[in-house]
C-alpha cells in the first residue's frame, strides 16, 4: 500500500494510520513529494501529471506491480492522475478529503495561486505560516510534528514548489481540473472509496456526496467530528474502513447516465466567460509583486542541516521514503 501525502504536508501525516493499516496485515509504504519534507526542491513544473510521473518512476523502482494507492488532499489528484495513467497496476483507489473530485477549494488558496505570493515568501515567512496553518486546519499536530512540518517547509526552494504546485491546480474559480474533466477515462480507473471529514475547511465535504451522484460503485464515508485530516483526526473509524475496503470485492467506478459536475454544469447554463488571464500577465500578481515583495523577500539564518545539496536541482529525483 503506498500512502501519499498532501500539499505543505509530509510522510509523517500519515504516522498514526499506517501502524493500524500494518497491523492489519499490509505492508505500507510512504514518501515524501518533490517539494516537500526530505525531498529535493527541483526546478520543475510541479503540475498534477509531473508529480504523478515521480510517484510512479518510485513506486517502479521499489519494484510494485500491484499495489493499493491512498492519498490525501493534493495526494488524492496525484493519486487518481497515476491510476489512470498507469492502468492496471493500481489494485485500489483511496481518496481521503481529496482535491481533483469538484472545483471548490478554500478562498486563502485560490488567493496564493492567483497572486503567486508564496513564490515570494522568504523561509523564514514558510516556517511560520506552516506554524499558523496547523493551528487554523487542525489535524491534532501534536509540538514535535509542528516543528517538523515548520523546519521542512523552510528549506529553500519549498515556496517556488508550492507556488507552482498552486499555479497549476487552482486559479480564482478553484481547483483548475476534476474527475468529470476526464470521464471518457473513468473505465480505467480502479475501485474507488472516498473519505471525508464533515468539518472539512479546505475541501467542502459535499465532494463525496458530488461523486457518489455522477460515479456508480464508489464507496463514501465521512467523518462527523473530522476536518481535513481523516487520517489523523479519525484514525479509529478510518482504518477499518479501509482495510474492509481493500479486502472485500468491488467493483471498479461506472459513470451515471447523464451525470455532470458542478462546475460544468454551470457552464452549460450560463455563457463562457473567459478564464483568469495566465499567472505570469495577471494583474493581481503584479499589483501584489510590487506592493509585498519588499516585505515578503527576508532572508533568515538558514539551518545547515536544511541546505540544497546539488543533488536537488535535477529535473526529476527521487522521492525520498518515510
């Protein structure tokens, strides 16, 4: 079983629901993304279809041919963007609170990826904001994984990745692309469960009710008293969860008769409008590049253990495992 985590986030989200997934009797494996924790800080172009390419590339070098993935958030795109991509090698499909199944997301993150502030931001500024972030997300984060999550995403090179990353999946009206943008492909996906906490603040909850509409054989549960971090907050209810999924036959998604999302069912209703002008000419990023840049570029004593080796700046490395 391999674990992916979401944006900001590391391997080490997923401490609490791996030893309950192995104790019931799966080998599970985690890593952390380019961009992310332990990882390099490449210059890439750190899109959906990049950081699948790099997940699969490491999951071939462990020598998996068929393995269940689970991913959170951000996790859950990159995860459903490698089991379409790589037919058949996928057994099951987990998506905790994941992004890529509808087009709302947060306004703070429509925001960062429509101004490109975070690109900006000296290390210093991603340490604290990460700091400020688990206190408003939740997540039960206990003193020791803040300051971890803090000291990674204070590496430098982390602000580009996730300004990238933000460029690419989401613009002003939200997450760029969803699974009703590739539903002449959704017979290759594997059999899917969806999970989700009722609290969620980053990815309305009315996500797994949007997919239990259009897909037919996905099994939803959510999580009453849980946020955005199922895996985390709900770990009693989820493993089981879980492990019942990945055990018991089911089958693979069917798309309903007449079923469209959201997003694009606005669009039929109402005349296109055009979208936000490209990241690099919009107007708010430009407005925001010469009022904050002055405030944003700080450098902080940097942390020798948290340099850039030159191994970090090619094109695709390795992720690095939990």
């Amino acid at each position: 079983m391999v674990l992916v985590h979401g944006l900001s986030d590391s391997c080490r989200t997923w401490n609490r629901l791996a030893p309950a997934l192995a104790a019931g009797g799966r080998r599970v494996v985690a890593l952390d993304l380019p961009g992310h924790g332990h990882s390099a800080r490449p210059d890439a172009p750190y899109t959906v279809a990049w950081y699948a390419g790099v997940v699969a590339e490491w999951i071939r070098a462990l020598g998996l041919s068929d393995f269940d993935l689970i991913g959170h958030s951000f996790g859950g795109s990159v995860s459903m963007c490698v089991a379409i991509e790589r037919p058949g090698r996928v057994h099951r499909l987990g998506l905790v609170a994941a992004g890529g199944i509808g087009s709302e997301v947060a306004l703070p993150l429509r925001f960062a990826a429509v101004t490109g502030l975070l690109e900006l931001a000296a290390p210093v500024l991603m340490g604290v904001g990460t700091h400020a972030g688990m206190l408003v997300l939740g997540g039960n984060f206990n003193a020791e994984e803040r300051r971890h999550l803090a000291r990674v995403n204070a590496r430098p090179g982390t602000a580009r990745a996730l300004s990238r990353t933000l460029r690419h999946a989401i613009d002003l009206r939200g997450q760029r692309e969803h699974l009703m943008d590739i539903a002449h492909r959704i017979p290759e996906i594997p059999p899917v469960a969806v999970y989700w906490g009722e609290r969620d603040p980053v990815i309305p909850v009315r996500h797994a009710a949007d997919i239990d509409r259009y897909l037919e054989g996905v099994a939803v549960r959510r999580f009453a008293k849980a946020g955005h971090y199922p895996h985390r907050e709900a770990v009693a209810d989820l493993a089981p969860e879980l492990l019942r999924f990945l055990d018991e036959p089911r089958p693979a998604p069917r798309l309903r008769a007449g079923a469209r999302a959201p997003r694009a069912a606005a669009a039929v209703a109402a005349p296109a409008s055009p979208r936000w002008q490209p990241w690099a000419d919009a107007p708010v990023r430009q407005w925001a590049m010469r009022s904050l840049s002055p405030l944003l570029r700080q450098t902080p004593p940097q942390d020798p253990g948290d340099s850039v080796s030159p191994a970090d700046l090619g094109s695709r490395p390795p992720p690095v495992p939990c």
